[in-house]
C-alpha cells in the first residue's frame, strides 16, 4: 500500500478519493515540468555564456568601427547668490 505524506499527515494512497488521486497526480507532473524547465534553463545559460566566451575569443583580431566614446554630462554647478554690496567708510 503506497504512501503519501501532505502537510506532515501521511495517507494511504489507494484508499484515497478518486479527485485527490487526480489532484496529486497532476501537482506530480507540474513538479517534473518545473524540473525539466529548471535543467533546460541552467543548460541554455551554460550554452549563452559559452558563446559569449567564444564570441570574445573571435572579435579580438577585428577591429571595432569606431571608439566607444563615453560622454558624461558636465557637472553643473550651484548658482552663486549676488553678493551685497558693503558699506564704504
């Protein structure tokens, strides 16, 4: 008799209604999707920064069009108060 444990109670398996069986059964498939996702996800970002490498690797004797020339913003500077004039003696 197959077992099945849910929020720390445990269950017989066969003795349980037919809509549960078929709620856990399909919880059981969304589980293995997730999993496969997972692995085919941690696959292609091994695969990305491998070409990202090998991409790096060819473009070092091509050379660029032009520079990348960054520009920044000039600093702009607090406005000065007028000064007062001060009295003479």
């Amino acid at each position: 008799m197959p077992k099945i444990r849910i929020d720390d109670k445990e269950y017989d398996l066969d003795s349980l209604p037919e809509p549960v069986k078929q709620t856990i059964s399909v919880m059981q498939e969304i589980s293995v999707g997730i999993q496969n996702g997972q692995k085919d996800l941690a696959i292609k970002q091994a695969a990305l920064t491998q070409f990202g490498t090998q991409l790096n690797q060819q473009l070092e004797n091509v050379d660029p069009i032009a520079p990348v020339v960054v520009k920044t913003p000039p600093k702009k500077t607090p406005a000065r108060k007028p000064r007062k004039p001060r009295a003479t003696k």
